[in-house]
C-alpha cells in the first residue's frame, strides 16, 4: 500500500513523504521525503509492475493572509524498485521557474502511456508520455484552477479517453488535446474524485462539492448517491415558528432551509429541505417575528433578504457610490438586532448597520488591522510572485463575527480575520480595541466567535482559531468589563482542537458549549471544566451551535454530517450536583404538543435518507443515583387534573440521566402481535386516544422513591375546533377504543378455542380407538360455534388477507371496531351520525357475540372438558370470559 501524504497543512513538518506500507497498513515507512514544506498529492502504479509508481510532490501553503500554490520542492518522481529509490522527472517538463500541483496516472492496457497534470507560470497543462515517463510531450494548456483540482484519469480501456476535473468535468477522446465540458449534466460541479471501473470504463463514481454520484454510461447520465449525511454546514439559524425550522449555509452548497420534525410519521427526508440561497452558503438569519424574512449570504458580501411567501429575493448587499471596494470576508457574518428585527448588522471591513432589514445601510470605520497583504510573504516571495496567488483567500482584513449584548442595544463587538476585537458602546460610533488586553494571544490570531453575554451589559465570550497560522492552542476566554479584563475558559479542552464557536445558555449563564474541531463540549462552570458530548454525534468538525430561544433545543451545526440537534436541553441547564444525588430526580417537563402527524410517502425502496423526527409527546427525563435491580423497575405513571391516571410506562433504568417521551395518549386499546406482518401492523401499531390538553403529573417511582413534575398537553395549533366538538370528539375516541378492546378481547378469545378444538378434531381423527359418540358430538358441536364465532370476529386464512372478492363477506366485527375507531380519530371533530350509528351496530353486535363466547366459555368447554376428563384426555383452556 502505498499513500502519498501531504503532511500537516499549515507548516512545516517533516510528515510529509511517500509512505509505504508492506503489511496491510500495520506499519509504515517513509520513501521519500524532499523538505519539510513540500509534501506528496498523487501517487500511480504500474498496473503490470507494481514496483513502478509515479509520485507528484507539492510545495504550498497557506496563511491567514494568502495562499502560495508552488516552489522549488514540488516535482514528478519515479521509482522502479517499490519506492528504495526515486528519481525526478523532467524530460520535456517545464524546468524553469517552480512547479505547482501535479496530477498523474498510468493507461491501464499499455503503461508506456502516462498523463500529467502540471501546474506552471507558462508551461502548466496536460503532458502525456509514451515511454514510462522519460520523455513528455505536452498536448494541451488545459489545467482548470490547480490548486483545488489538478487530477487527470485515463480511461482503462482507451489511452484517447481522458477525463479532468474541474468545476466541470473536462472530457477528451483525442489524448487530452481538446476537452469538452458539457457531457456531465445534472450533478454538482467542483469534481474532486473520479473512480472510472477497471472492467467496464462506462462505470464511473465520481466525487464532487455535493456529494458522491454514479454513472453506468460514461457520464452521460448520473444517479446522486443521496443517503450518506455528508453536508458542510458553516453557520446555523432558526426560526420561531411551531414547529421550528433551520437553516444554513453548506460549502458550496447554497443556503437551505428545513424542518426540526416534519407531520410526517416517516421522518425528516431530503425533499423536505428548501434552497433558500446560491453560491457557497454561510450565515443564515430569520427575523424572530417573521419567519417568513430570511437573510442569506455568499461569497464577496452576496447577502440577500428573501420573502418564503413569494420566494422574491431582494439583494442587499452594501454598495458605494464613491467607488471604495470593501472587503468581504469568505463566510461574512449577519446578525439580528435581539432588541429589534429590523435593525440588521453585517461585516466587511466595515460594519454595516441597516434600520430597515437591508434597505440602507450605515458603515462605520474600517475595524481591521489595514494590513496590506501584498507586503507578506510566504517562503519568502511576496504575493505577487506566488502559484495560484491566494486561492482560496478573496479577501484579508475582514469582520468574521457580530455580537451585540442582549441586554442593552448599542453595545457591539466585532472579529477579523486580522487579530482585531473591538466594542462599541454607542451604536458603532465609536470603537475600543480590546485584542491586546486577551492574555497570552499571538497577535493577529483569527477571530472565530464572540458571544455577548447574558450576566451583564459587558460581558463576552470570544474564540479565536489560530490554526492558519499553524497554532493550535486553546483560545476561549470571558469578560465581563467590555473587555478591559479577560479570563481564560479553555479549562481542559484538548490542545490540537481549535475552537469554532462558543455558546452561552441564555438562561443559565453557568452553561456554556464549544464547537470544536473535533466534537461538541460543554461546560457547567463557565469553562472551568468541560465534558465532551457526544451520544450518536460522530467526531467531526462543530462549526455553529445555537440554542432555540423558546424549545431549549441544542441546534449543532457540523462541517461534514449535517445538523444534529438535541431535543429540550433544559436537563442540561437544570443538572446539578443536588439533581444526581438524588434517588430520583424527574427534571422539568417541557410542553407537549398533539401533532397529527401522516405517513404520506409510499413505499420506494431503501434508497431514502430519514432523518428521525422527534418522539412524539412530552419527553420525561430524569436521573437515577444508582441503577435498579434487575427486577426493579422504572414506573412512570401519568395523571390527570382529578388525580385519574391516563396512562402508565417503564423507562430505561441506567444510573445517570434517562429518557424516555409520552405520546400523549391513552393506552392503546389493543396489544400488538409480536412479528405481525399483517392486521394491526398494516395500520401502523395501535395508539391510545389523545387525552385533552391541559395540565397533566408525571410521576417517576423506583420501590420508594419517586419524583413529580407537571407537564402541559397542548394542542396541535393547525386545528381550530369548538369545545364542544372537542369534548364530543374525546367521548367518542374513547367509546371507540373501548369497543375495539372489546372486540379484540372476543376474537383473541374465539381464535384461541377455534384453534384448540380444531387441533383436538384431528387428535380425535388419529386416535385407533374411537372415542365415544358423546365426546366426539360435543367436540364437533363446539368447534363449530367457535369457528363460526371466529369468523364473524375477523377474516379467517383460508378466505386470504383481502377476503373472498366474488362473496357476499360482510367485514367481520373486529375490522369494523378498529374502521370506526381509526375514523373517528383521523379527524378532531364531533362523529358524525353515521359515525354514532356505526358505534351502536358494532356495541350491538359485541354484545351479541360476546354472549355467544361466553356461552362457549362458561357451558360448552367445561361441558366438553369433563367427556375428555372421562375419556383419560386433556382439556380445553376457556380463558376467561369476555365484557
């Protein structure tokens, strides 16, 4: 195995090299290393001598300031003995001046033949050799934007066909000597992958900025693999409608919005997000007051204000007049006035205030450093001389993060990506520069975050990432003296892991989370100490965290799996010492509300992503000092305003904090069959009736101990329904519930003597002694009733699933109970009066039927029990009898 490694990004480091490994990746040598500022990008094999591999090196770096995509270590080496010795090559290749990114690769069917990608000044473009590298002759300038792509393929079985990746996929059938750009349709550009099948080149899978996509005819038609979370999110935002959606910005992705938990019973699928915005996307606003006002930004400052109702987009971005070009961060930051929506802040070099949602705008001074870049070097050129001169880096000298105090309006903080932290108490009139005053910073490091503060009118948190500048210390810190004075909060984050953002709980300042290169942390004590949450988060970059001003909810933004959010974390704000000391302690119980959710999709195959909704109901959460005995259970049980008790649970029983959710319902009227395939299950499991909104006790009990905390049933706020109708409607699901409990009590009870008499009429069939006429009539006699009574209960097998379509098969008693009770509770409305005949018929006929089992019950087995008692023979279990 062989992997070429480009080292760590932001310095110099001696991991750079070939590596190789002769052991299946158990261990690893190093076979070539040019310098530590120059590591390896691409690596091809020989297919038929597998000691021949074609590696390219690559010089570059990036800064805060810039990027250098170039120098004197980046070349195109060979070697012929597995990697003991390698030589560069340069027959025919551009030798003068430095080299940039190569790509490379090897035709399969005549390895003579090989391709390069080569990144020059003058001479950059396609190179093809037909003698194994010794000598190249170059084919075309074709090279799109090196730096990002540089990667060349063959086709395996055509040495004509070659493919370039770009922000197209560049396509050649004359050996690289024109390309065409418009065979790949359909798929996200910005192509950073290509896998073409070795066996059959009209397979491909190629990965780009939006993900990963298959192909069986050569490119020409594609299939997006769409059930892998791979999605970059920069920044996360949220609104207040019920329930609330989120939206983002994704690299290179555009802006989306989506819902938290869709009315849909199957789950939050793809097709339930919305584009809201192009480009690149970043920060994401809505308006706390409108959720249908939201703000977007991409790249150079293309901030827009789009109306949902009308999907019309007005763009916003500061212009002027007198000709100054500001400056734009990559990733610029919005951020809504706490104190008035329409008041809105948005950073270049300036920081632009608007009173009018974007309309207009104000500026203050330049809050950067100033620094001109062009008089910074990197391996000691200025920016003028670099490869791909800073790509990747539009801008220096921007606003990366707004904050201003929520609790008095006026007071701002601003970062840049230059080192600048600066306040205002004034509405931006005029500024304080704070940076100098954060102990032990490097100066200049990056601004990541600032976070106002929630204890005083002063207080901050700031983050700032130095990792740009190869640095990858800890920088958290907090004031509460408009910066005057800092006090370090890193506490024992790992060193290595840069801080992307860093949260205060709104309503407990104790409370505090980071997101971090490597996962989410939080904090209990302001950053004294921090724990790592983690769950079924996997590790992964936290870009933005935010917590729902109204749900509690934690919202994780992560750059490469999407949003993860952690439904009602008022646990976490509310966990203390005195809480998990406790035998048991039922924390706070948010309120619930009765969705009526749907399954509309059909079913389509696995080829889905679902991302799971919330439980539904009211999550109970609670901690146990100690986990139970086995035998011991959790009880949870459920009251209403007059002490009844609606409903009754067990919850997980491990030591520590559990969750569990009450679906706000009754207990369902019927028990669902382990496995059952068919029946209840084809309707989904069976669910109570809704209880009435209002206020509710949950209890949680451990043997003596227990704990009580109130909980709110609220209504689904779609449905507009009298209190009248409400308290008809609540009667009648309840009335229903109760005749399909019925109802399947009689046909559990005729299917069970059903069965148990057909099997002793074959018992008795067998036997080489007749049994007596007595016992034989009886067992016919009653076989018979509870064959016919099974039959008016439910469909029986030999009649198939759907029943007899060419008989007259009125639906049997226990299809109809659960028709009228799945009717009634479809809609939140009086029944209607076919709806109270129908209840009538089935309660007739239930007591009809149920008399009928009774009889069976009660006379007919014992009856037949004592013949097979006489008989030396077994019995029949009645059961009990039915209501």
């Amino acid at each position: 195995v062989y992997v070429a490694a480009v080292g760590h990004l932001w310095g110099p480091n001696k991991e750079r090299g070939l590596y190789k490994s002769s052991d299946g990746g158990k261990t690893w040598t190093n076979t070539k290393f040019v310098d530590e500022d120059t590591g390896f990008v691409d690596v091809a094999m020989d297919p038929q001598s597998p000691n021949i591999l074609y590696a390219a090196s690559y010089q570059r770096r990036r800064t805060p300031f810039g990027y250098s995509g170039g120098g004197p270590g980046s070349a195109l080496w060979k070697t012929t003995d597995g990697g003991a010795a390698w030589k560069k090559l340069s027959g025919g290749l551009p030798t003068e001046g430095d080299l940039g990114r190569i790509g490379v690769d090897v035709y399969r069917r005549d390895p003579r033949i090989v391709y390069a990608l080569v990144e020059h000044a003058k001479e950059g473009g396609i190179y093809r050799s037909e003698d194994r590298g010794e000598t190249w002759k170059k084919v075309s300038d074709t090279n799109p934007r090196p730096s990002y792509y540089s990667q060349v393929h063959v086709d395996p079985s055509n040495d004509q066909r070659v493919w370039v990746l770009g922000a197209a996929m560049f396509y050649s059938e004359d050996g690289g000597k024109t390309f065409r750009t418009d065979l790949v349709q359909k798929i996200h550009g910005d192509y950073h992958a290509l896998w073409i099948d070795p066996a059959n080149s009209d397979h491909m899978l190629a990965g780009s900025d939006g993900g990963i996509h298959l192909s069986w005819d050569r490119g020409r038609s594609w299939d997006y693999i769409n059930t892998v979370a791979l999605a970059q999110f920069y920044e996360v935002a949220y609104d207040m409608r019920q329930p609330y959606r989120v939206c983002g910005g994704l690299q290179d992705n555009g802006s989306w919005c989506g819902p938290s938990r869709t009315l849909y019973s199957q789950g939050i699928a793809n097709e339930d997000w919305f584009r809201i915005g192009g480009g690149d996307g970043f920060f994401a606003a809505v308006d706390p007051t409108d959720p249908d006002v939201v703000y977007t930004e991409s790249q150079d400052g293309n901030v827009q204000r789009m109306d949902l109702k009308t999907n019309e987009r007005r763009v916003i971005r500061p212009d002027n007049v007198d000709g100054e070009r500001y400056r734009f961060n990559w990733n610029s930051p919005i951020f809504i006035s706490p104190h008035d929506p329409k008041t809105v802040f948005y950073g270049g070099n300036r920081l632009f205030i608007s009173h009018d949602r974007g309309d207009a705008w104000t500026r203050t001074a330049d809050l950067t450093s100033g620094a001109s870049r062009d008089k910074m070097t990197i391996f000691g050129k200025a920016a003028k001389d670099f490869l791909s001169r800073n790509d990747g880096v539009v801008h220096f000298g921007t606003i990366t993060t707004i904050a201003e105090s929520p609790l008095k309006a006026g007071v701002l903080w601003v970062g840049t990506d230059d080192g600048n932290l600066q306040v205002s108490r004034d509405g931006g009139v005029t500024w304080a520069s704070v940076a100098s005053k954060v102990p032990g910073l490097p100066r200049g490091t990056y601004v990541s975050r600032v976070e106002a503060g929630h204890t005083g009118e002063g207080a901050a948190y700031v983050a700032f990432d130095g990792h740009r500048a190869d640095d990858y210390g800890v920088y958290v810190f907090r004031t509460e003296d408009y910066g005057q004075t800092w006090r370090s909060v890193a506490g024992n984050l790992p060193k290595g892991w840069t801080v992307h953002v860093v949260r205060e709980h709104p309503r407990n300042a104790n409370l505090l989370f980071a997101g971090t290169e490597n996962g989410l942390w939080a904090s209990w004590d302001r950053g004294g100490q921090w724990v790592r949450l983690k769950g079924k988060m996997p590790t992964v970059p936290v870009f933005d965290v935010q917590v729902h001003a109204r749900d509690d909810d934690l919202i994780v933004a992560t750059h490469g799996r999407g949003i993860f959010i952690l439904d009602d974390i008022s646990t976490l704000a509310g966990l203390n010492a005195a809480a998990l000391s406790a035998d048991v302690r039922l924390f706070d119980l948010r309120p619930g509300a009765e969705y009526r959710v749907y399954g509309h999709k059909g079913n389509t195959g696995h080829k889905a992503f679902l991302g799971p909704n919330p439980a539904e109901g009211a999550a109970i959460t609670y901690a146990l000092r100690s986990k139970p005995a086995d035998k011991e259970e959790v009880k949870i049980v459920v009251k209403d305003a007059s002490g009844a008790t609606v409903r009754e649970l067990k919850g997980p029983k491990e030591a520590g904090i559990n969750r569990t959710s009450w679906d706000l319902r009754h207990e369902p009227p019927v028990r669902r069959e382990p496995g059952d395939a068919g029946g209840e299950a084809f309707f989904g499991p069976p669910r109570g009736p809704l209880v009435p909104p209002g206020t509710y006790t949950v209890t949680v009990s451990v043997g003596p101990a227990s704990d009580s905390k109130p909980v709110t049933v609220q209504d689904d706020p779609r449905v507009r329904v009298s209190e009248a109708d409400r308290r008809a409607w609540y009667d009648a699901t309840r009335r229903a519930a109760h005749l399909w409990s019925r109802a399947d009590a009689v046909n559990r009870s005729a299917a069970s003597l059903k069965k148990q008499l057909g099997d002793l009429q074959q018992s008795l069939a067998k036997r080489e002694t007749t049994p007596p006429e007595t016992l034989a009539s009886a067992a016919r006699a009653a076989a018979s009733k509870a064959d016919a009574l099974a039959r008016r209960m439910s469909r029986q097998e030999s009649l198939g699933f759907a029943g007899a379509p060419l008989e007259d098969d009125p639906d049997p008693l226990l299809s109809r109970a659960r028709g009228i009770y799945l009717a009634i509770g479809s809609t939140t409305a009086a029944p209607t009066p076919q709806q109270q005949q129908a209840m009538d018929e089935v309660a007739r006929q239930l007591d009809e039927l149920s008399k009928e089992a009774n009889v069976l019950i009660a006379q007919d087995v014992p009856a037949l029990n004592r013949l097979l008692t006489d008989s030396g023979l077994g019995r029949i279990e009645a059961g009990r009898p039915v209501d």
